[in-house]
C-alpha cells in the first residue's frame, strides 16, 4: 500500500512537471514581437529607402536581414488617430478616435474595442510600452507593464526595456519614441530659429550625436529649397539617428538574450515628416511610410514588397504570425502575412485613409481612397481654409513663406494648399507629387465617378459618420439630418 501511494504521488508530480513542461513549451514557440512606432518620420530620412546623406545604420541592417515595403500607409496623418488604428484593425472613425487625445481634445477611443496589447496578453504574452503613448482610455489600452524611460532617448527606453526580452513568457513590446517629432517650444523667440527636433546641446546619455550641415541634406520634392528649410532638415536628420542608436541597443539586448530568431520586429511611423504637405495632410508625403519587418524564422533577408499595406492591416497581420485565430469580419483591415511570407509576389487591394481632426480646432474631414496609381481625396470642408497644427504653422520653414508672400510653398501654389477643391483626383504614375487635379478634367469622368462609389461604400462598410455628406449639401452640417 505504502508502495502504491508513492507510486501515485510521483505519477501526479510527472503529470504535472509534464503539463508544466507543454505549457513552457507552447510558450517559447510563439514567437516574440516587437512593434517599433517612431513620431513623424517619413522614408524621406532612411538609408533602406534611398538617402544616402542619412546615417541610419541599424534601420538599414533590419530592412537587409528582412522585408521592407515600398507601398506602405498610414490611415490617417496625426498621431492619436493613427495609433489607434494600428492597435485596433479599426479606421478612427469607427471608434471615436478622430483626433488628438490630450485633456484639452478630448478625443477617446470607444470603451469596448478590442486592442492588440489586450488581444495578445489573452493569449499568454507579456505586453509592455515604453516611450509615447498617446492613446486613451487606458482600460482598452490595456498593457501588462508600463516602462518609464525619456520618449526622446532610445537609448534609455531600450535599456528599460531589458528586463522584458529577457523575461520567459513570449512578450509583446511596443516600442514608441518620440524621436523625430519637432521639439517645444513650437514657436521660437525668433521666426527664423530651426525646430530643435528634440536634440540638445548635451547629448542624452549613451548617444553619439550625428550632426548634419544644412548644406547637405536632402530637400524633399514637395518642400521648398531654402536655407531655412534645410537649417531645420538637418535637425529632423540628427533626430532619426539618435533614433536609429537606441533601436541599435534593443538589437543588442536582443541578441544577447537569444531571442533574435524567434521575434518579429515591425518598424513603422505613425505619420510622415512634421513638415507642411505632409503630416495632418492625406497626400503622399504624409501618408506613405516607411514599413520594415524582420522575423527569421519566415522572411528571407533583403526581400522587397510591392504589395499595398496599410496600418489598419497591423493588427490583424500581427495575430496572424503569432497563430492567434480570429475571424476576418472582426477588422476591417486585413492579414498581410501573405505578402511577408512571399515578398515577389503583389497582392492587390485598394488603400483607404481618413481623417477629420489632428487637434480639437482643426476640424477639415477629409477622405481618400487609391486604386492602382490613382488617388482620389474627398475634402469634405473644403469651404473652409485647410487648418494648421501649431507645430507647423510656427515652424521657420512655413513662417518664411507666410512672411514673405510667397507665391509657392515648394511646387504647390501656396493658395492651392490653403484653399482647397472639393475633390482632388491624381494619376500617380506620372504626377507623384499631386499637383496636377484631373477631377472635372475630360477623360477623367468615369475614374472619378467610381472611385467617388469606393469611397461611399468604404464609408458604409466602416460606419463613418460622414456618409451622410454625399446626400446632403455641407450647409446642413450640424442640423441633425440623417440617412
């Protein structure tokens, strides 16, 4: 008997070491993810992409050791509204996030909705964020462990992010800095001051400064070529690779721990350049990003994508590479895995982006929709004067041609930025730089017509509130009318 009970007592410790030891192993297969959102940066300020003046050494040695995408977009060109995107599946639109989520805007997504951080701690990952935030309500939100570290030193938010990659369980790091974002005071003492971009004369600890000379920067096609403009480029540049050294610390940290092969690494911006044309705009500039993913366990190195992504796709993507079932119906974006897994190959879908507020005051509702090379952009209020954020209506670079008078802000007549059409219709293909409107234009009637019906039916689809305006003239906004 005696025999018997010990007999039982070490079957049921084996059971139990045995379960504990699937457990452990289910969990180490899963593979880890780190979702990297920089603040404003477009593929204007990227080795991978082509600037051969930029020094970003570690972004460039993952687009080699991975995927990087060439037709990449954010739904929206603010901050707030498109993280909640990318940790949703959802347009801002569908969930309340249409704008900034300070105190003082207001904005909040709808308690209720499903997040990637609550998605994955539900499916044994240990979820952490460090840096910039910029999301509410905290409850949908959700993470495990919040890190404190200074959003402008990679540096620092890489080493508090140690303990984490080296923790057990499978983790889940969102990693956001708020590199290369203009720095404050927005406004400087005097008009012609560079924004800081966040550098300063002390460096931050653990970073080699990478200084840049204005006479060697790259200007963008849709900026103008002065010395104003390229004074505060080269700040922009020596902010992307303090950037790019922090991100070099977390490879470290990661290689030293083991765990290189098994964790998707996902580089993205929330939006392009803080620049006039491009952030809180929805021309190219602001919405087409730089997108690199490594994961060696299934993406061989050096690959390039052509496939059309967009950030309300991540979310989906992501639970798709870490086997996590959900059903297509959930998002309205859609698994990109496809597109990882065999880079040659192009899959198709037309690209949405939506956006209605950056702060509370500017309200200027606009939608857009790209089949192919054509784009079409709905401005909904485009009676009104397109409004502008605070950081870039101080910045040297738009105060020069508001002083000025200038006729053109880059290409773009200066006018034509302010006072908008109602639609704006391009051909990419041979107008890249979105100057040249073919709405009302012979020829161009049909294009319009059915991509005027994609932009409906997109509406329907995701629940927009501003389906309404194709039935209604603007004057009744506000007066209650509905469908």
């Amino acid at each position: 008997m005696h025999n018997l009970s010990q007999i039982t007592l070490f079957l049921a410790l084996w059971a139990g070491f045995m379960s504990s030891q699937g457990r452990a192993q289910q969990l180490s297969s899963k593979p880890n993810i780190i979702l990297i959102v920089s603040d404003d940066h477009g593929t204007d300020a990227l080795g991978a992409y082509g600037n051969p003046v930029i020094r970003t050494p570690h972004l460039d040695q993952l687009a080699k050791e991975g995927t990087r995408f060439t037709d990449a977009y954010c739904t929206s060109a603010s901050c707030a509204a498109s993280r909640s995107v990318i940790l949703t599946g959802h347009y801002g639109h569908a969930t309340g996030s249409y704008g900034h989520t300070h105190d003082y805007h207001h904005f909040s997504t709808y308690e209720g909705v499903l997040s990637l951080p609550v998605a994955l701690s539900q499916h044994g990952y240990k979820t952490a964020r460090v840096g910039k935030y910029h999301l509410a309500p905290e409850q949908v939100y959700a993470f495990d462990t919040v890190l404190d570290a200074d959003e402008r030193s990679t540096v620092e938010m890489a080493d508090q992010s140690k303990a984490v990659i080296e923790g057990e369980e499978p983790f889940f790091l969102y990693f956001c800095p708020g590199d290369p974002h203009r720095g404050s005071p927005f406004k400087p003492e005097k008009w012609s001051d560079p924004n800081n971009f966040g550098n300063k004369p002390n460096p931050y600890p653990g970073v080699q400064e990478v200084k840049y000379k204005a006479e060697e920067v790259l200007v963008p096609d849709f900026l103008p070529n002065t010395q104003v403009v390229r004074e505060e480029l080269a700040q922009y540049y020596q902010s992307v690779s303090r950037l790019d050294q922090g991100l070099g610390r977390l490879m470290q940290y990661l290689d030293e721990a083991g765990k290189t092969e098994n964790t998707i690494i996902i580089y993205i911006s929330d939006n392009g350049i803080a620049f006039p044309g491009a952030k809180t705009t929805l021309y190219q500039a602001g919405i087409k990003l730089p997108c690199i993913i490594k994961y060696p366990a299934q993406i061989a190195p050096s690959s390039l994508s052509h496939s059309p992504i967009s950030w309300v796709d991540l979310m989906p993507t992501i639970l798709d590479l870490a086997e996590i079932p959900f059903s297509p119906e959930q998002f309205h974006g859609r698994s990109f895995r496809n597109a990882i897994e065999q880079p040659s190959s192009v899959y198709e879908k037309d690209i949405y982006a939506s956006h209605t507020f950056h702060e509370i005051t500017m309200y200027y509702p606009m939608r857009a929709v790209i089949e192919g090379d054509m784009k079409l952009i709905w401005n909904l209020a485009y009676q009104l004067p397109y409004p502008f954020a605070s950081d870039l209506w101080w910045s040297s670079s738009w105060q020069e041609s508001e002083r000025e008078q200038q006729l053109n802000f880059g290409p773009r007549l200066r006018e034509a930025y302010i006072q908008r059409a109602e639609f704006e219709l391009y051909d990419l293909s041979t107008d890249p730089q979105e100057l040249r409107n073919l709405a009302g234009q012979e020829g161009y009637g049909s294009t319009l017509h059915r991509l005027k019906d994609k932009l409906r039916n997109y509406q329907v689809q995701t629940k927009d509130p501003w389906v309404i305006m194709w039935d209604h003239d603007t004057a009744v906004q506000g007066t209650g009318v509905g469908l």
